[in-house]
C-alpha cells in the first residue's frame, strides 16, 4: 500500500486538475472513491491533520529570548482543557475543538532557568479564536509583569507585530486582487468562483508537496502553472461562449456564483473536510528583526509576492502586452477597431488572473493552513481590496489589498478578533463614501 501513495496522490492532483478545468462543462459532480490517506515519501516529514482550530502560543522575556519548558493551557466554554510545552523555540500549538473564545493560561510554576520567577503582562489571555488562522497569543515575561506600563497600554513592538503580520497577508490578498481585477476590467465579470481558484492553489500544493512527495520548491510553481491552465480552460469552455451568445453580465455573474459552488464541493469531495499542512516549513522559529518577530518563509513569502506585484505592474505598463491590456480595460470596441485581439487578451488575462490567484493559494497555506474552503473565506476581502482601490484598476487592487491587510491585523487591538472583517468592511464603505470611484479609480459620468 505504500508504495503506491505516491501514483495515487498524483493521480488524485491530475483528476483534480482535470475536473476544475471541466467543471464548467460538466453538469453536475461527481462521485468520490474512500480512500486511504497517502503516506508521504521518505524523507518527508508528515502533515499534520488538524481537527479543529490552532491557537499558538509563544513564552518570551522583555529581551525577546525564548523560554522553553513552559506548560499553557486552552480552555473554553463546553470543550476539555487542551495543554502543551513550550519547544525550543518559546513556542507550542494547541489544537482546539472549533472557533469560539478561549482562555490561555500560562503556569509560572513551569518556569524554568533565567525565566524562574518572571511573570506575563497578562495571564491569562483571552482569545477569540478564528477558522483557518494561526491565532497566536503571546505571553511576554519581567520582573514585574509589565505593572509599570500603563493599564490597557499598547506597546510598539504589539503594533510593529501587527503592521508586520498586516503586510503578510495584505500582499497575500493583493495576489489574488490584481488577477480579480483585470478579469473585472477587460470584461466587465464580477467572478464569484476566484475564491476557489485560490483554494485550487493551496490544494494542488498539497496533493504534489504530501501526496506526491514533491520538494515544495518545486509543488509550488506546478500548481501555479496548473492554475494557470485551469484559468485557460475557464476561459475557453465557458466565458468566451457565454460572451459570443451575447449573456448579460448579471447572469454571467449568477453563473459564477454557481461554478463557485460547484468547484467548492469538488474540492470537499476530493481534498476532505480536515485541515491540513503542507510536508515542509511547519514549526519554523522566528526571526527577532527587532520590534517584530517573522519565520523565515514568511519572510520569503513576502519577498516573492512583491516581486510578483512588481513584475506585472512592469508588464502591465512597459510591454505591448500590458498595454493592449489597459486598452481593453478602457474601451474594448475601440481596442478592436485599432486591430487588438481581444478575445486573445481576456485568454490571457485569465491565465495570468488564475495563475495569481493559486500563487495566493500557496502562500495563504503556508501561512495558515489548508483547506477547501480558504479561497471562500477571503474572497470577500479580496473584493474589498479591488473595490476601495478602483474598480477595474491593478495597481488600485494592490494599494487596497495592503491597506485591508494590515487595517485587519491593526484592527485587533481595539475589536474582538472575530469582528475584524467587520471593521474593514465599515472602511470600505466610508472610504467609497468619500470617494466612491476608489483610492485610484477615475471618476465617470453616468448617463
């Protein structure tokens, strides 16, 4: 049986692959054989199959010195407490049955070495725990137990973590949101099923990474070019017929909104409804980069996703290629009648739309973790992002993505963790108030 993991995760991506790129073709799902979960290969540590939700906990002195040996403990309203010790790192995961709010205890009977006799700010903490996120709760220890500071005090270093784990995901987001919209510009379709191809991302990573045996390295930009061909298909076998048959852009949109469904429960059939990691890069200690501490793929991470933003800003501005693409977003009649392919520029607009959106994928599960509904989960701030930037414009998309990015992680310390969607919504809505053509939209007359 195990010799024959590897052929079967691969052949679990490829029919994966397969079906989202027929998806729109098909009328209806399909069926989903039991099968036992893959191995993975020599060599390659095993994913972790999270049944819940994790609350990391780090221990750490007022030098930011890790403390190892350290015993916390989650507890909630109707669930048994959940404990760990702190590893070498000052840092532990506790696995929790479900979202809700949870108290954090840390026993300072525990401490250990210089840490002996040191006390937390805070203990204990609450937190409100949310799907799909690394809810990290840290514990930082003195002589005193911050007494002198200030009551309900923030530090700087709290909003230099903040801003930071703000631009991580905002850049996240903003993958996602340029492909969003440059789809939306060049044809006019507000794609509810975008969600999914950032989900189709994430899983395809999984199925090479775990399944496969695949270096990461290596997963990673597979199941970018497998979003890509996914987009491509996308295109071709529903998009450009519906186009040629004259379909309104309304019931284009309701389209979507089913395809999204469909493409959802695809993945629940194939994927499972656990949560998982990748092989690679779990538990990483973090580097202390002064007032923020970051693990290094995160950093990484960031690294590539702006040189990706970078690169299609150059593309889209320098070459003929983004050029035509900015003309068909302006004025599709026009850029015909001046002998630009359009329909070729959509296909590609959608390659590449796609292809970003399962870079986001990735990146969100490495930052998170995996599951078949994570693309659904964001997709509303992704819409955001692409709204108060402009509709219709890539680099408004970005400059969205990073202010709803690092406005929701900010956003914590004066709302429950839960509610933080919430305010970057009201944002939104006061921003459009002002200026409702978005942060770098134009103005239009209508009528």
């Amino acid at each position: 049986m195990t010799t024959l993991a590897a052929p079967r995760a691969l052949l679990a991506l490829v029919a994966l692959a397969l079906l989202l790129a027929l998806a729109p073709a098909l009328p209806g799902g399909g069926a989903r054989a039991d099968a036992a979960t893959p191995a993975p290969s020599p060599g390659v540590s095993a994913p972790t199959d999270v049944e819940g939700e994790t609350i990391t906990v780090r221990v750490r002195t007022a030098d930011r010195e890790d403390v190892p040996g350290a015993e916390v403990t989650a507890t909630g309203a109707g669930v048994d407490p959940v404990s760990g010790t702190t590893d070498d790192g000052g840092a532990v995961e506790l696995v929790v049955p479900g979202t809700g709010t949870y108290e954090v205890t840390l026993d300072v009977d525990s401490l250990t070495g210089p840490a002996a006799g040191l006390l937390p700010r805070e203990n204990p903490v609450q937190r409100s725990v949310a799907s799909g996120s690394a809810n990290p709760v840290i514990f930082q220890l003195s002589e005193d137990g911050g007494a002198s500071a200030s009551a309900g005090g923030v530090s700087a270093g709290q909003v230099a973590q903040l801003v930071a784990n703000g631009l991580r995901y905002g850049l996240i987001i903003a993958l996602a949101a340029i492909g969003l919209s440059l789809v939306f510009g060049t044809t006019g379709l507000t794609n509810f099923a975008h969600g999914e191809l950032i989900t189709f991302g994430a899983i395809a990573t999984y199925f090479l990474n775990v399944g496969a045996g695949v270096p990461f390295l290596l997963a990673a930009p597979l199941a970018v070019v497998l979003g890509g061909v996914a987009g491509y298909a996308n295109d071709r076998l529903l998009w450009r017929p519906l186009r040629r048959r004259g379909t309104g852009l309304v019931a284009m949109m309701i389209v979507s909104i089913g395809l999204a469904l469909l493409l959802r429960y695809l993945f629940l059939y194939v994927f499972g409804g656990s949560t998982q990691t990748y092989a690679e890069y779990q538990g990483q200690r973090g580097l202390d980069l002064g007032l923020f501490t970051l693990r290094p793929i995160d950093l990484i991470s960031m690294a590539v996703a702006a040189v990706v933003l970078v690169a299609v800003g150059l593309v889209l501005v320098r070459t003929r290629l983004g050029k035509a693409t900015r003309a068909v977003s302006d004025n599709p009649a026009l850029a015909a009648a001046s002998g630009i392919d359009v329909n070729r520029v959509i296909l590609v607009v959608w390659v590449a739309g796609a292809a970003l959106a399962a870079l986001s994928g990735v990146l969100l599960g490495l930052a998170q973790q995996v599951q078949y509904q994570m693309g659904f989960q964001i997709l509303l701030l992704v819409f955001a992002a692409v709204t108060l930037g402009g509709l219709g414009t890539a680099f408004g998309a970005m400059v969205g993505a990073l202010f709803i990015g690092v406005f929701l992680e900010v956003s914590t310390l004066v709302i429950p963790t839960e509610l933080r969607n919430v305010g970057a919504l009201l944002v939104l809505i006061l921003v459009l108030l002002v200026r409702p053509q978005g942060i770098l939209g134009r103005a239009s007359r209508i009528g």
